[in-house]
C-alpha cells in the first residue's frame, strides 16, 4: 500500500516498506521516542501509550461502555465546533490564570480523578508533581493507586474525589482522612450506572497479581519490555489495591474489584445525601456527572460550590450526548450561581477555548494526562499540560483576545442542533435554532 493513502501514522508506518524505515519498525520509534521524549499532540501521547502498554493496562485507558457511542461523541463534537477568527489588531498578552473552587490556577484546566492503575510506577504522586509544576490543580480518584497523603504532599491543591461506597458511617470516615491530609475540597461523583460489556470486548483485569494472573498477562507484559522495565526498576508490581478506600492510612486496602464490589451493592444516593454530604464537608464541593438541566438547579439547592458538565468519559450510560452538547443550557441555567467545569473529550488547548466560549469555567482532563504519564511519567504529563496552554494561548490571539474571560459564542461556528438542552421540556429544537443563530453571528 502507497503511505500516502493511509488514514493515519499508525496506518502509515504500518504500510510503509520495511527498507523505507529500517527493518526495526517499532524499534526505531522506540530508538526515536528515547532519544526525544517530548511530543507535539495528545495524539502522538496516546500513540506512544499504545505501544508501551501493556494490551489490557492501554484497553482500560480507552475504554467506553456498550457500543462506545458517548465516547466518541464526547471527542467528535468538538470537531463539530468551527472558530471564527479575526485578521488584524491581535495581541501576544495572554491571560489564562483563574480560579477554581478558591484555588489558583495558571490556566483554566484541572485534573479530574481518574481510577485507573499500572499505568506507570509513580502513578498519581507523578501526576500530582506535574500539575503542581504547572500551578494547576489535582482531582485524586478514591480508586487511585497512591495514598491521598502522598499525593496532597506532592501537590496541596488537591481535591478528593468520592463515589458512595457503604453507608453514611464509612463515607464520614473517608471523608475525614482526606481532611486529615489536607485535601482542600470534595469531588461526588454520582454518575454511575454500572453499564457491562464493550462491543470490542473488554480486557482482562485481574483482581489481584497471583500466578494465574501472572501467567495469563505474561504474553502481553514480556511484549512491552520498557514497560515491565519501569516497574522492575521500583522493585514493585501494580498491586491493584485502592489504599484510598479506607478510613486510617496504613489499613489493608480492598482490591480495585473488592471495593468495585463494594460500590455495587451500596444502596444509590438521593438529593438528601448530597446535601448531607456537602454538610458534612463543610467546605469546596464539586458535583460530577451533571447532564441537564434540572439536576444542576437540584445541586445547586443542595448547596454545591461547582458542578462537572459529564458523562463520565463515555463509560457510563452509552448514548448520553457528550458533555460539551450539554454544555451550554447547564451554563446558562446556573452559572451565575455555581462554578460549571466540564470534562470529556479535551484533547487540545483550542477545546479548553470552545469549553469556555460556552460557558465553562474550566475543564477536567483524563485520558489526555493518562497518555502523558505512559508516555514519558511526569514530564509525559507536564508536557500534555504545556500543549493544552499553549493551544488555549493561540486560540486566543486567533480570535483577538488578551483574557480567556473574554471568550463567548460569538467565537465560534455552532452548527444548527449542536447543543442538547436536557432537562427542559421539549428543548432540542429550539436550542438548535439558537446554536445555529449563535454560529451565524459569528
């Protein structure tokens, strides 16, 4: 096959004749990647994230549920939105610093918690250290692999994120010990619903590393030696524990799949245990996985500091639209009285700019950061954090702007029926009328 009628880069390595690009293939990226750690786009992370993982550690990173139609949507819709860009009399003054839930930050991007293991040795505590390097804030996952204590260590603007596991007792408890270690605010994440299966299957994950997993990962772990490197170097292998489920540091630790278990079988939250929680708190409380309308003015009673515009990066209910179609009714409907962040599908800084134009105060990043720490552990993820500023930057001056406070819907080219008012009697259609009268003006 001719590589100039492949899809893509991976597509076109594959097809290019070995003696055009040495006979090592992979190993002359590798060779490449070693010799320049840095890479230009969050594409070129994931592609490298791809090749040093582990088929069942990179499979849990893509993810989706069901036939993957959110997670997809959550990406293609930002692709939907065009830019309308101005000529002359632009600016280099850049501002991006703002504020999310009283934290200072050097732009609005902040790290959502993401439950996600053996992706590199260090794991969050290299996360932490790079968005602390960045002056950006960091979401620390109850299902993470790191102790929260070592994590409010490496970066103190870090907020703790909680599903509810068990009963109010054990919620208290957790949530006390991220008190304890300095955690300056809550994340409830209640968007679950516990969705199984993946049309392109799912990978193996075992519960713990015992001699039956060991032997049934062996194939894939010996296949991606730098990886099995990385962790041998630690003198550790990924545990699969989540030391963040229990209420005194130090405590055995369920399994991810114990305490998944327990997450099941603990009864689902109401209005009145949000609010019962953000009491409890008594301080920043961020409410994730917020979809319409009507449950954002509902959090909004119940006292919240903020909302997340989610859908939980495509892994909850298939064929929720993606978050940035819900976006803008969410904003309009609340933002004067809550913070409204959005998360899903931010891949480039000129999505962080068409997160804000419709109303966003900021946005939550996941995958994109994932592939930044299996490509290159903290520097992977400082670097992913160096693209989105720099591209929120440019998106900037393309449009004539010194301050993202300046950004709104005039700036881009919102295609008829783009938005998806949920939570409001029969809205789809006159929202779409009003996208595609906000993209004329533009």
């Amino acid at each position: 096959m001719d590589p100039r009628f492949c899809v893509d880069r991976d597509e076109a390595l594959a097809c290019t004749p070995a003696t055009a690009r040495g006979a090592g293939g992979n190993e002359d990226e590798e060779s490449a990647e070693m010799a320049n750690a840095w890479f230009e786009s969050v594409a070129e992370a994931q592609r490298r994230a791809k090749r040093r993982l582990p088929k069942g550690v990179y499979g849990a990173l893509v993810a989706g549920s069901d036939r993957g139609l959110t997670v997809d949507d959550n990406t293609a819709a930002f692709g939907e939105l065009g830019f309308a860009p101005h000529v002359a009399g632009l600016s280099n003054d850049r501002q991006l610093a703002t504020t999310i839930m009283g934290q200072p930050t050097s732009m609005p991007v902040m790290i959502s918690p993401t439950g996600v293991q053996a992706v590199h040795p260090d794991g969050e505590v290299a996360v932490a250290r790079a968005a602390a390097a960045r002056g950006v804030p960091m979401g620390l996952s109850s299902f993470a692999s790191k102790p929260i204590e070592d994590v409010v260590e490496a970066n103190p603007q870090t907020f703790f994120q909680m599903y509810w596991v068990g009963d109010r007792d054990a919620m208290a408890a957790r949530m006390e010990r991220a008190r304890r270690a300095g955690a300056v605010g809550l994340i409830a994440t209640l968007d679950w619903s516990f969705a199984y299966g993946r049309d392109w299957g799912s990978p193996f994950i075992p519960e713990k590393i015992d001699v039956e997993a060991a032997r049934r990962y062996a194939p894939q772990v010996l296949a991606k030696p730098r990886w099995l490197l990385d962790f041998a170097r630690t003198g550790k292998i990924p545990d699969l524990t989540v030391p963040n489920m229990v209420a005194t540091p130090g405590e055995p630790a369920p399994t991810f799949f114990g305490a998944y278990g327990m997450w099941t079988a603990s009864p689902m939250p109401s209005w009145d245990d949000v609010t019962w929680l953000r009491e409890q708190w008594g301080g920043q409380f961020m409410l994730k996985g917020v979809m319409r309308v009507d449950d954002a003015k509902r959090a909004v009673d119940a006292g919240v500091t903020a909302i997340s515009v989610s859908n939980h990066g495509g892994n909850n209910l298939d064929g929720t639209p993606a978050a940035i179609r819900a976006l803008p009714a969410i904003a309009e409907a609340v933002g004067d009285q809550v913070e409204v962040l959005m998360d899903g599908g931010i891949r480039r800084g000129s999505d962080v700019a068409k997160a804000l134009a419709l109303g966003a105060r900021a946005v939550m990043i996941g995958r994109a950061y994932l592939w930044g720490l299996a490509a290159n552990g903290q520097a992977g993820v400082e670097n992913v954090l160096d693209l989105l500023r720099d591209g929120l930057g440019s998106a900037l001056i393309g449009l004539g702007h010194t301050s993202i406070a300046d950004l709104g819907p005039g700036d881009l080219v919102i295609p008829p029926f783009f938005e998806r008012h949920l939570g409001t009697p029969g809205a789809d259609a006159p929202a779409g009328a009003r996208a595609s009268g906000k993209g004329d003006g533009a």
